[in-house]
C-alpha cells in the first residue's frame, strides 16, 4: 500500500466527520495526528464548526486526547470575527449560539440596527421570530455574513439540517448574497495555507464533505482527501468532482505504515 504521507508535507485536516462524529472519537483518528507529530508533518485542523468559539473546541479536543495547541486550530467562527474587525465592525447580529459568540470580542450586539448578520448554526433556536429579525436587518443595510453554506451534517441520531438552508432562505427573502467566510472560500484556505507555509500541491485537505472540502481544496491546487464518515454518502462520488483519494476513514493514512 503506498505510503500516503510521503506523498505531501503538510495536512489541512476537518474536525466534525473526520475525527470525530458527534461526540464520539472515530477509530484511529488520534493514532494518525499522533504519527504527524512523529514523523514531524505540519497540519491544521481547518473546520466550519460553529457551535464553538476556539478556545472551547480547542479544550474539547484535547479532552479527547488530540493534543492539540491554539495555532493548529482554525475554525469558521475565528475567521468571521477576524473579518469583522478587519471591516472595522462595531456591531453585528448574531445567530450564533452564546459559546460561539465569545469570538466576537470587543463587537457590540445590536438587534435593531446592526452593521452585519453573522449566520452559523443554532440548531432548534432557529425560530422564525429570529429569522424575520435578520431579515429585516439586511432589509434596512447589514451586510449578511454566512460562517459557511453546509446543507446538513451527521451525528450519531442521523442527519441534521446545517447553517446552508437559513442562510439560502435570508438570501432568498433579500435578493442579496452572503459574504461566506469559511470553507470553501478562498480567503479562508489562503489564511491556513500562508500559516503553513508550503507549495499548495504539497497539501492535502482531508474531508468528508465532497463540495466544500475537497472541490474547495482543489480549487487552491490542494489535494482532496475524501473520508467515508461524516456526511459521505455514496452519491457524493457522482457530483463530478473527483477525490485524489478516497479512504474508509481518516485511520487509512497511516494504514500499512504503523510499527
């Protein structure tokens, strides 16, 4: 079997599907971050998980036995606050959930008249009462912000309408587009990948989710790593998007190669 990791020099790794579904670790993934360390491969960990702000996810993460440092971690929430203050935003609408709003340190919450909307995932708080009150914000000016488009994600209870469907529908009633700012923008691969520091055919990104991992990945010169787990679905390798791999789980990595 070939040796997958001495086919690139660094990984951009997903979290939700690929590490971990729900709450519960997928076999062998810490064995594969513990075989980067070993053999001294640089990796992030580059996810649209919303519910978190970073240090939480972060604590969450090494509580599982990732061993994972704030510098690895990015998440799409970290990158909306940071396009926010870069747009010198002094206020902002969330729907968010409370843990995920922490990132947003030093913006004001404004549900009347907010400079922008950020939209990430709230699960059952969705309601319409919240809903109408974005739309009438980006109705009266603010800029709508999506953490990203994911149409669902998968837990142990089975499949979950994501953050995609809200943001679709805010778009829809506003006849605008939303700013999206994680995956698969571009901005947001150029930010991990810069933080990396290597040649973009040298990188693999490791997903579960064909349109937004593993297209987005391409789009950057990236190599897309599909993982069974997660949002696969057997479908998804007929989108016409093709994966340079496609593997059971995140343990084929270092299958073959363990001592």
């Amino acid at each position: 079997m070939t040796d997958l990791l001495s086919t690139i020099d660094g990984l951009l790794i997903d979290i939700d599907g690929v590490l971990m579904l729900g709450d519960e670790v997928i076999p062998g993934a810490t064995a594969v971050i513990q075989t980067l360390r070993a053999r001294q491969i640089p990796f992030r960990f580059m996810t649209n998980t919303t519910i978190y702000c970073r240090y939480t996810l972060l604590e969450h993460l090494n509580a599982k036995g990732f061993q994972v440092s704030l510098d690895e971690l990015y998440t799409a929430t970290y990158v909306a606050a940071r396009y926010l203050q870069e747009q010198k935003a002094k206020s902002y609408l969330p729907l968010l959930l409370p843990d995920a709003q922490l990132e947003f340190t030093g913006i004001d919450v404004d549900e009347e008249t907010p400079e922008y909307v950020v939209v990430g995932d709230l699960g059952a708080s969705f309601t319409f009462a919240r809903l109408n009150r974005a739309f009438r914000a980006v109705l009266n000016g603010a800029k709508l912000v999506a953490l990203h488009k994911k149409r669902h994600w998968r837990t142990p209870e089975g499949l979950y309408l994501d953050a995609g469907p809200f943001v679709m529908a805010l778009e829809y009633a506003t006849e605008t587009t939303a700013i999206v700012v994680g995956k698969p923008s571009e901005a947001y691969f150029q930010m991990v990948l810069g933080d990396l520091a290597l040649p973009p055919q040298r990188v693999a990104m490791i997903g579960d989710d064909i349109e937004i991992d593993v297209r987005g990945a391409k789009r950057m010169g990236v190599q897309g790593w599909l993982v069974k787990t997660g949002r696969f679905r057997k479908e998804d390798l007929g989108r016409g998007i093709w994966p340079d791999q496609v593997m059971e789980s995140i343990a084929d990595v270092i299958e073959g190669i363990r001592d």
